[in-house]
C-alpha cells in the first residue's frame, strides 16, 4: 500500500477527515491509495461474527426506511442513527467483513443504501450490488470535488478541539512561559499584535497561547486529575530575550499569529505540537466502564447537545476515540408518603443522553454531547452504553 503523499499530508485538517480514501489528483485523474484504519479486536470479532447475519430486526429504528440515498453533509452517525435503535451497533447492520472493516465508513454522497430483511435479520446493502455479495466494498474512486466519503460525526462541533483542548497531568503549564507585557500597556492582544514573553524557550518557534489552567476534580474522590489549559491562540517566536549592558532584563519578543479569544498578560505559551487529524470508528466500549462528568469546557456551569464535557476516565482506563457512552441523571429525592410516616427516598438513575469521545488523555479524556434530554452538569454519570 502506498504512503500518502507530501501533498495529502498538508491538507487542511478538514478535508484529511473528509476525503479519508480518494482524491482526485489535481490536474489530473490519478487517484490516492485507501488508508489503513486502525481495528480493534472487538471488531474484527464482530465482523467475524456478523459478516452475513446483519442485526435482529427488532433492533431496527421504528421507521427505519426500505432505502436510503446519502447526502452531502451527512454523517455516519446520522444514517446509523436512522437504520438503528442503538447507532454504535453499525458494524453489525452494514456486515463487515475483515477486509472491508479497514475502511468502516467508506460511505459516499449519491449511494443508495437499501435494508434487506430475511428472516429475523436485517442489513444494508449498496443498491446495484447483487444480493449475497460483499456490501459496501471500499474501492479506489474519483469522488469530483466535495464529494468525499461522509464524516463519522458532525466534525464542526470538534473541529476546535481536536488539537488544542488540552489536559495537563500535572501543573507543568504554570512554569511554562508567559506573556509579561505589550506595546503601549495594552490589555488585549490580536492577531498580529506583539507579545512579550518570559521563560525558557528552547529555540521553538511555534508556540499556543493558554488562559491560566485550571485545576480539573475528581467528583468521585475529590482528587485533582490534571490541569484543563483553555485554548487561546497562537504565537510565533521573533527574537530572543536577552539582558542589556545594565543590567536590566528584556523580554522576547512574539507575535500573536491566531487568536480564538483576545490574548493578555498572564497567559501561558507551550511548544505547538504536529497536528493530529485521527480518523473516528463510533462504536460502544469493548469492556463496561463507567465514570463521571468532571467538567464542561468554557465558562458554562451546564452542557446541552453539542459541547464538550471532560470524562474521569482515560486511555489508562480503556476509553478510545470513537467509543460512545451513555449519560445517566441522577435520581432526585422525594417523599413516599404511601407507607404510614413519610420517608425520604431516591428515585432511580435515568439514562437520558449519548456521549462521543474524541479525544483521549492517561487518566481523561474529552466528549462531544450527541444528544441529551435534560442539562448535563459536572458529576453526572456515564457508562457504556
């Protein structure tokens, strides 16, 4: 299989996400070679299993339909979503077999996607292909410009945290370098605006901005799990700091080269590091975990669809990204006045919502909200779902 090439790797993040098989090569009809995507054990023994068995039908959506035509702006969820009750059982719908569960969601805009039940058991199959044969089967193709294969998710809601939300195992970040003046005493710095900076620099060039990191708790031991450093922006490195013949110190100089939010003194500089752009498989856990909300990102004492919570649980804990999870409310006091003297009792947990994990670290790791029914606060619980 071929690497790929210079030119695909400089891709804008976003489309490196979009285009995850084909592109057509610019100015001519070559095509790029299929990727190789990561496949745990748990899958392959789902596709061992269900490769020609597909789901039962009862767990099909209600109004599941005969037929389906992908769209552009769709998403593998939102077609999982539409087939099934539970959208993480996708392999199992779309019987994968080993060498098409490389490439899981190799699904384009224009296929028609047609539910075929035997039985007690349904699966999907591409309308064209011949009832029996292998479905979906990846292939080498000039998908035209935007019409690469369909994302696993809604990446808009992540796409600014795929790289630059961070958490620190340890308070590393409050040693870091930081912003200790600006042109003119200015309080808020912009894109294009100088910085000047103290700390140890190292000779990096490429440095992100962080608001002072804040201490992420444990809510189930009250312990600190790391440090969450809220992104800022960017800022490129211009000249050396240095000392002058009197002795007095003078700072680095930056230039602020993105800004998210309007960057100050106080805020803190770590090395940029090379951009990840992983590519997302939904599916449920491999093993039960459970945990809790530790925190919402931002200013926000609440999250509803669409945010971004951080989990207690990491990589060091089983959770990868792509696992989805269910959110738990918590059951509310009341009184049972039906039994003589009122008493105190608590209503039993209720499910009510889906999370995504996206981004892993050791003992945490960061989710989107898929959706929910009732605001999710620092504490709420979590589980496989």
């Amino acid at each position: 299989m071929k690497r790929p090439t210079a030119a695909l790797r400089r891709m804008s993040w976003h489309r490196a996400l979009a285009l995850p098989l084909a592109l057509a090569a610019i100015g001519s009809t070559a095509m790029a070679a299929e990727p190789n995507f990561p496949i745990t054990q748990q899958q392959r023994a789902t596709a061992q299993q269900v490769a020609q068995a597909g789901v039962p039908l009862s767990e099909l959506a209600p109004n599941a339909p005969d037929s389906y035509t992908v769209k552009r702006g769709d998403t593998l969820w939102d077609i999982s979503k539409l087939f099934l009750r539970s959208p993480w059982r996708w392999p199992e719908l779309w019987g994968m077999n080993l060498e098409q569960i490389r490439n899981p969601h190799l699904i384009f805009p224009g296929q028609v996607l047609v539910l075929e039940r035997t039985g007690d058991r349904a699966r999907l199959r591409v309308a064209g292909a011949p009832s029996g044969t292998d479905k979906l089967s990846p292939r080498v193709r000039d998908a035209g410009p935007g019409m690469g294969a369909i994302a696993s998710v809604p990446l808009k809601f992540i796409e600014g945290f795929l790289n630059d939300a961070v958490i620190y195992e340890d308070d590393s970040l409050e040693r870091a370098p930081r912003i200790v003046a600006t042109p003119e005493g200015r309080v808020l710095l912009g894109r294009g605006d100088t910085a000047y900076v103290r700390g140890e620099l190292g000779g990096v060039r490429e440095w992100r901005v962080f608001r002072q990191p804040k201490a992420l708790v444990d809510p189930e031991t009250n312990k600190v799990m790391g440090y969450e450093a809220r992104y800022v922006g960017a800022a490129q490195f211009v000249r050396e700091g240095s000392t002058n013949d009197k002795g007095e110190i003078v700072p680095a100089t930056f230039t602020i080269t993105a800004a998210k939010e309007e960057a100050n003194m106080f805020d803190r500089l770590a090395p940029a590091p090379t951009p990840e752009y992983p590519q997302y498989v939904p599916r449920a856990p491999e093993k039960p975990i459970s945990g809790r909300i530790v925190s919402i990102y931002g200013d926000a004492l609440t999250a509803g669809q669409n945010q971004i919570v951080a989990l207690n649980r990491g990589s060091q804990d089983g959770l990868e990204r792509g696992h989805v999870l269910a959110l738990w409310h918590a059951g509310e006091l009341a009184r049972d006045t039906t039994y003589g003297a009122p008493q105190q009792i608590r209503l039993p947990d209720e499910r009510h919502g889906l999370l995504f994990v996206f981004r892993t670290f050791q003992h945490m790791s960061y989710a989107l909200i898929l959706n929910v029914q009732k605001p999710v606060s620092p504490g709420d619980r979590f589980s496989e779902p």
